[in-house]
C-alpha cells in the first residue's frame, strides 16, 4: 500500500513538468488553509445564527408575556368597571321600582355588557355578577344570587373571601380556568 502510494506521488510530483508540479503544489498549499478558514468561518456563523435565534425565541417569549399581562389588567380594569356601575349596584340593592328578578337581571346583564365592551366581550368565557342580598332576588344572563354560585364546582368560600385570582380546572378536566373576583360595595 505505502508502494503504491509513493509510486503516485512520485509520478505527480516528479515526471511532470514543472508547471503541473507548481498547480498541484498550489492546489495542495491553497486547499488546507481553505479548509481550515472555512470551518472556523462555518463554526463561527453556526454560533451567531444559534446565538441570534436565541435572543429571538427570548423576545418572542417576553412579548407574549407581556401581551398575557396587558389583557389580564385590560381584564382586571373592565371588572372595576362593572363593580363600580352605580346601575348595577342600584339593581343589586332593590332601589328601583321593579321588583321582578328577572327584570332586574336583564337591567343588570345589559349593563355587564356595556363595561366589557364588544372587543372584549367574546374573550370572556363567562363574567358574573353575585349577589348576596337575599331580600333583592335577581337572575338573569350574567346576574344570580351566591346560592347558584355555591353549586359550581370552582366554588369556595375560603377561596371567594381571600384571593382576588385563582385559577381551577374545568368540568370535563381538559383545561385551566382563570378566574377573577371583583367584590362589590355598596358606599352611601
């Protein structure tokens, strides 16, 4: 084998003219730095493309974050907004002259309505105002006493008085469910 090989070398390097012997030394001197510079040129663009889409995912993930942030006090504003309503809380307290519950709760789901706006309103999975006055009865689409919410499954009493978020698992257990509580109060 190592006949062979030297036999070939000999033959490129030393029968041919002096010009093919120049080209094939220059080919062979020209091809190794070549190599070399183009592995590291290689290695060194594998590491800024790494490095790049890197810092890309990482934007990506802190815009999407901050978008989460923004809708949930875009949320929370809109739940001030209903808690404050003074037509809602005037419902709530039986000041009106209607005394039908179901009146009432239209009176009261039109109102939701209004502060959740049309843009937000198909975000909301479901917003609903509780009441816990038991001599003013009130039902409607976003509207029903605290007794109705004792029967839903995310329901807790220690839950509904300490937090003001929490989150629970749905009926059919396939997803997470944030909610939040806005409580509200009556001031003369």
């Amino acid at each position: 084998m190592k006949e062979i090989r030297r036999k070939i070398a000999t033959y490129l390097f030393h029968s041919n003219t002096i010009f093919v012997q120049l080209v094939l030394f220059t080919l062979i001197v020209s091809i190794v730095p070549i190599g070399i510079i183009g592995s590291l040129l290689f290695s060194h663009l594998s590491s800024s493309v790494e490095a790049t889409l890197s810092e890309s995912y990482s934007q990506i993930v802190k815009q999407y974050v901050a978008n989460m942030n923004e809708g949930l006090l875009r949320y929370q504003y809109r739940l001030h907004q209903i808690a404050d309503n003074t037509i809602i809380i005037d419902e709530l307290l039986n000041k009106e002259l209607d005394t039908n519950p179901y009146v009432k709760g239209k009176k009261v789901t039109v109102e939701v309505r209004k502060c959740l706006g049309v843009e937000d309103y198909n975000k909301f999975r479901n917003c609903m105002v509780y009441s816990n006055i038991k001599d003013a009865k009130i039902y409607g689409d976003k509207v029903s006493m605290i007794e109705e919410a004792r029967k839903e499954s995310w329901y807790s009493e220690d839950r509904i008085l300490s937090e003001g978020i929490f989150i629970y698992l749905s009926v059919d257990r396939q997803e997470n469910i944030l909610s939040l509580i806005e409580p509200i109060y009556y001031i003369n």
